[in-house]
C-alpha cells in the first residue's frame, strides 16, 4: 500500500468534513420532518392518489428518497418500507425497496471505504490482518449473516464493511439477498397499515425469533454442507469398524517424531513408520552436519586471523578427511535423541519400512524383507520430509552433482577438499556451504539466479552476506542463469549467462542447493485424490481431504525448518486424536529463523521488504553492534539489531539480527513478540554485562530516544534551570 500524499490527506480531510456537514444537515432536517406513524395514514388518501396518477413519477421519486435515506442513515427506514407496501402492494414495494435500500447501502459502504478503508488498515493492518483474512475467505457468509438478523443496525454494517477487504459487488448482492425476509416482513406488514398503530409492532418477539433462526440457518447449513462433502469424500471407501491403532505417523523426521511422542504421551497407541534413518534430514543431512561443518571451518578462518586477537596468524593444519569424519561422529553422538530404542522406550511403535496408504483408515507398510504388513488406523499424519531439488539443467546427469544430502557420504572419503567447488543456489544452505568449503581451502564460486543473496532478507542483510563470503574469497555471481553443464576433454564444467554473457566456469565438484521438494510420491496420495501442489494441501487445522488424514512438517508447508516442523506437529497430533471435540489452527505469527553464516543472519516476524510488500506501516530503528563492549572484546564488531514497530508504539511487528550469535540473541525478541511484550519492557530488563544480549536493549534504548517528547524534554529544561536558581 503506497503511503498517501499530503494533497491526498488534505483533500480527504475536506471531503470528510463536506460529507459530514451534508449527513449532519440531512440527518438532523430529515429528523425533524419524518412524518409520524399517524401523519402517514393521515394522508394514505392523498399519497395513493398521486401514485395512481403519475405512478413513474411517484416510483422513481420514492425510490430516489429512499436511496438517499438509506446513504445518509436518516432513521425512516422502517416507515419508508411500511409506505412502499401501502403504495405499490406487496411486490411492488418488495421490488422497489430491494432495490433501494441495497443502492443506498452501498454509497455508505463506498464513502466508507473511499475515506477511511486506507487510514483504518495502515493504522490498525497488523491487528487487523486476522480478521481481514477470514473476511477475504469467508466475508460473504459472515455478511449475510448480519443482514439475515435486523438487529444490527443496517448503518453500522454498511460503515464497517466499507473498512474491510470485502469486494464492493459482494457486498450489495449479499446485502439485497440477507435483507429480502425483512424487507418482506415490512413491505407485507405495510399493505395491511391501516391495522398498525406502532411501526414496533410489526417486529413482535416471535417475529425476532424467527430472524434470529434464519440468521443462525447459514451456520447450520455451514456444518451441513461440511457434514455432506466430508460423507461424499469418505463415500468410496469402507470404515472398519475398530482399529489396530489411534495414530499412524509416516516419517520420522522432526514432525514424525514429534507427533508420535505426543501421541504417546496421552496413552494413544501410535506407530511411527520411516523407510530410511531415524531422525530424517534435519539428524542426518542437514541441520547437525553443516553445524559441525560451520564450526570446523569457523575454527579454520579464526587460525588465519589469529593475529586479530594478538596471537601469530598462520595457515591452519589439518586433514579433511578427519574434518568429515568428526562431522559423522557429531551426527552419531545426537543420534540416539532420535533412536528407535528411544522412541519404543516412549510407547511409541516404531516400524521400519515403506508405507503407502491404501484408504483413509489403512496403511500399508513393506518391511525391508519385503513382507507386507497391514494396519487400521483412527488417524494418520504424513510426515514424509522433502529432499534436495536438483534443476533440470542439460548435462547434469552427466557430470554429476552433490546435493546437500549427498555431499556427506563422498566427502568422507577426500583426503582434500575439492580443488574448484561450484555451489548452485544463493539462499541459506548455499551460503552455508560455500563459505564453510571456502575457509576449508576450496576455490568456491556461487551462482544465483536472482540479482542478490539471500532474497528473502532486506537488501542490507544481502549485502552483509555477500560482503562475508567475499572476504572468505567466494567468488559470487548474482543475477547469473546457469544454463547447461558438459564435460571437454574430461573436464567439467557449468555454463552461465548474464545480460546475453555466456561464462564456461569448470568444477571438480558440483554442489546443487537451489532448494528442497516435499516428498509426494509413492505415499497413495494420489490413489486417494489428495490434492498436491509444492506441498500437501491442508486447511488451517493441517488436514487434508480426509480430515482423520493430516501433514505437518517441509511436506505441509509454508516453512522448511525444524522447528516449524516440530510446532506443526503439535497441531497435527492433537486434532489428529481430538480433533472430534475440539481443533487448534496452526499458529503462524511468530516464526524465527536462522541463517549460520558468520556472521549469523537471524529473523523473527516482518522485515521492511515485506512489511512494504504488504502495506503495513512501521518504523525501523537500528543499532550497530559495532559499538557493542562485548563485540569489541571478542573482534566481533560487526552487524546491527533492527527492529520494526508500529508506528508511535513500541509493539513489535519484526527483528532482524546480523552478527555474532545472532539465532541466540533472537530469543528475547521471540519471546516478547510472542507473548505481547514490546521494547519498553526489554529496556526496562537487566542484561548482563558485558554481553552480546544488551545488543537487545541498545536498540530498544535507541527506540525509546527516538520517542522522547520534544515538549517534555523542554519543561525539563526549564524545570532544572529553575532548580539552579537561573531565570529566564
């Protein structure tokens, strides 16, 4: 949302004031000369006569007046309907008012959205953002309920609609269909107005009961139309009539076993089925081998630079083979936290084989001596992980790739590091690798696609990243579309090409890091007609279709950490055994994240590209660690602390942290956005000194500077002078 000019706001503001002046004038005129009850039926003879004489004339000016009454919220709505019934008789009127009153508001939802739409959501968008969502997705349904029950007053929907994400067409067919029973009931009461002596009496207790039913009706029917596609879904298959188990959980990465130690943990009786390690990606590839790789090759680089910290800088020694080989021994010593003997030890019955689920309450689980084993289930989740995702490049397959999962297993065996290493893919595990390899002594080029590192960080973060693994002497290419890869005279080699520039960079080893692909395939999901796109589609509650069949973890989206998997695992477990009685949607609002370059990129929340991508105002506020004793101390004085507020306020809408340690110092920040704690409570917390963790209150501190009143600060002024006996 662009922000709005000062003309814009000038121009709005008399606007407003013009439209508030003509309401104020109709609305109090209006008031004073709305004819009584009896007035009217005083004067029914006159009144049919015009409109039987000039009945076009007499129509298009009730319904003209009866527009503007319905825009302004002049209150003569109820005795305009009783009119239109006891003028043009029940169709007549029913057809006109309809018409009328829907028009009428929806030049209130206009004004409303025109004015105040752009203020109410820059200001509020963020708390906002919730409530917008569920109107985007279902703001119809909630409409017609509203209307369907006339006591909300009619002006009031038609102002906050006007504030809301709900489309202009949607709101006047919504509003002249939710309106209609109403309008019926007064459009009928009027043709009978010689009987009525109290516009009230037309709405009589039972009356409102019976609108409070029908405005209850779209609820039930929700639950119905539910209940009939869940029965259409399930309708193929044949339910058993008991189980062998309450949970089946396939995969056993971090959402597999986290969800089988929570059903565990409640007495569900639960199997936990993986084909490969136990651990998945995270244990076995990923997360804990690169860590040991980062902090080897950190270990490496701090040797060269020793001279920083007044020790003698000289080239470290070492063999990589022992490099490679301490990473597997990290890898092992973790292991047992994910072992199978753990997990039976937890209740958990852990099955080693491939599953494939045969219908919504079976799956079906080859054992690696090819035996089949069948088992039902109340419910199941698919944990199944994702796996590098290699670009279809020409050549590829002919000079052959690493991927992030394989790189392990060939390295272990290298005396050396590659001499001339290319690493494909400039996000978080590209940056990762590449300068771990770099400080290990290979000659690292990267190649990205997009113009910079890290694309999903500010352009400031960007730059810190390519500045670090530039000064680690990767070689970084930016903006560069590989395009095939050969092999000369046995040597091989990518192409790349840059504005129309072609560049042939030969390789001994090629590292694809462009991403990870959810594990779809071989699992039955498309015998069971479960739509997948990039992930497994589910709702809110993580389910699928079947809604006993569930996803969490790098397979359900949107995130590809170990935590998110984790914490998506709650989720699923629990609507997954109580989803019956009660169901928790997934909470997304406070994500954190880490990229382990040195120095650290860390994130939790909203940064300024998204922030302004989205609309949401904010205001950054920075402090460089360089100026930080403990950085100082440690020869770690780079980076900065940024953190984004609403505008005016301390509360927070996202940090983001580069330097030293970065994912740890996080934590506070995480912790106060997810609990509702804003900067003025991390300034008023004691932090140890001398630490990196009073980088969190500096920049809180800087926050607070930011905020001081210039009018209080100037009755202080005065206030000590005076102290000191000095007059003006």
């Amino acid at each position: 949302m662009k922000a709005l000019s000062p003309g814009w706001n000038l121009k709005r503001a008399i606007t407003v004031a013009l439209i508030g002046i003509v309401t104020g004038i109709v609305y109090v005129y209006g008031r004073e000369h709305i004819p009584s009850l009896p007035e009217l039926k005083a004067n029914m003879a006159f009144l049919t006569a015009t409109v039987e004489d000039k009945p076009l004339t007499s129509v298009l000016l009730y319904f003209g007046i009866y527009v503007a009454v319905a825009a302004f919220s002049v209150p003569a709505g109820t005795l305009m309907t009783l009119a239109g019934g006891a003028l043009f008789g029940f169709w007549g009127g029913l057809l006109i008012v309809s018409f009328a009153s829907s028009l009428g508001a929806l030049l209130a939802f206009l004004v409303s959205r025109l004015l105040l739409h752009d203020v109410v959501q820059r200001r509020y968008g963020s708390r906002l953002a919730p409530f917008n969502d569920g109107l985007k997705k279902d703001g119809a349904f909630y409409l017609f309920t509203l209307r369907l029950i006339p006591v909300f007053p009619f002006f009031v929907v038609n102002l906050v609609m006007g504030l809301t994400p709900v489309r202009a067409r949607t709101f006047y067919w919504v509003s002249q269909l939710g309106m209609l029973p109403a309008t019926a009931v007064y459009v009928n009461a009027g043709t009978q107005l010689a009987q009525i002596d109290n516009a009230r009496d037309v709405l009589s207790p039972g009356i409102l009961a019976s609108f409070a039913l029908i405005g209850v009706f779209p609820w039930i029917a929700r639950r119905m139309l539910a209940f009939w596609k869940q029965r259409k879904v399930y309708g193929r298959w044949r339910k058993p009539h008991s189980f062998d188990r309450n949970l089946i959980v396939i995969g056993a990465g971090a959402a597999g076993l986290v969800s089988a130690y929570i059903a565990a943990a409640v007495k569900a009786r639960v199997a936990l089925v993986e084909a490969h390690k136990m651990g998945g990606d995270c244990l076995n590839y990923g997360c804990v081998p690169s860590k040991a790789l980062i902090r080897s090759a950190k270990l490496a680089q701090q040797i060269r630079k020793a001279d920083r910290y007044g020790l003698f800088a000289t080239e470290p020694a070492f063999s990589f083979r022992r490099v490679m080989q301490r990473i597997h021994d990290v890898v092992a010593e973790v292991a047992p936290h994910d072992s199978v003997e753990r997990y039976e030890g937890l209740g958990v019955e852990v099955l080693r084989g491939h599953a494939r689920i045969k219908d919504p309450w079976t799956v079906e689980i080859t054992l690696p001596d090819g035996k089949v084993r069948t088992l039902t289930t109340r419910a199941i989740i698919i944990a199944t992980g994702a796996s590098p995702f290699v670009p279809p490049l020409p050549g590829i397959d002919e000079v052959g790739y690493l991927t992030s999962d394989t790189l392990w297993e060939r390295f272990a065996d290298l005396d050396v590091p590659p001499e001339r290493l290319v690493v494909l893919g400039g996000g978080p595990i590209g940056c990762e690798l590449a300068q771990s390899f770099a400080r290990l002594g290979s000659s690292v080029t990267q190649i990205e696609m997009a113009p910079r590192l890290l694309v999903r960080e500010d352009d400031d973060v960007s730059h810190y990243a390519l500045e670090a693994l530039q000064n680690d002497g990767v070689r970084v290419l930016t903006g560069h579309r590989a395009l095939s890869c050969e092999v000369h005279d046995g040597e091989r080699a990518i192409i790349v090409e840059k504005d129309d520039e072609r560049e042939r960079i030969a390789f001994d080893e090629l590292i694809c890091a462009v991403g990870r692909s959810p594990r779809l395939k071989g699992f039955g999901l498309e015998e069971l007609g479960i739509p997948v796109g990039r992930t497994v589609e589910t709702n809110a509650y993580l389910e699928t279709i079947y809604p006993n069949i569930l996803a969490a973890g790098d397979v359900a989206g949107p995130y590809q950490f170990t935590h998110t998997a984790g914490h998506q695992a709650w989720f699923a477990a629990v609507n997954a055994l109580f989803g019956t009685f009660k169901k928790f949607k997934a909470d997304y609002r406070v994500i954190p994240w880490t990229t382990f370059l040195d120095p650290e990129v860390a994130r939790v929340g909203l940064n300024e590209q998204e922030a302004r991508e989205q609309g949401i105002p904010f205001e950054a506020t920075r402090y460089g660690i360089d100026d930080l004793d403990r950085a100082i101390a440690d020869g770690t004085a780079h980076g900065f602390v940024k953190v984004l507020t609403v505008p005016g306020k301390d509360t927070l809408l996202g940090v983001t942290i580069v330097g030293e340690h970065a994912g740890d110092l996080l934590a506070e920040f995480v912790l106060a956005m997810k609990h509702g704690l804003g900067l003025n409570k991390i300034l008023s917390t004691i932090h140890t000194y001398p630490t990196l963790a009073e980088a969190n209150k500096y920049v809180a501190g800087e926050w607070r500077r930011a905020h001081v009143s210039r009018r209080v600060q100037s009755f202080l002024e005065t206030f000590h002078r005076y102290r000191r006996g000095e007059r003006a």
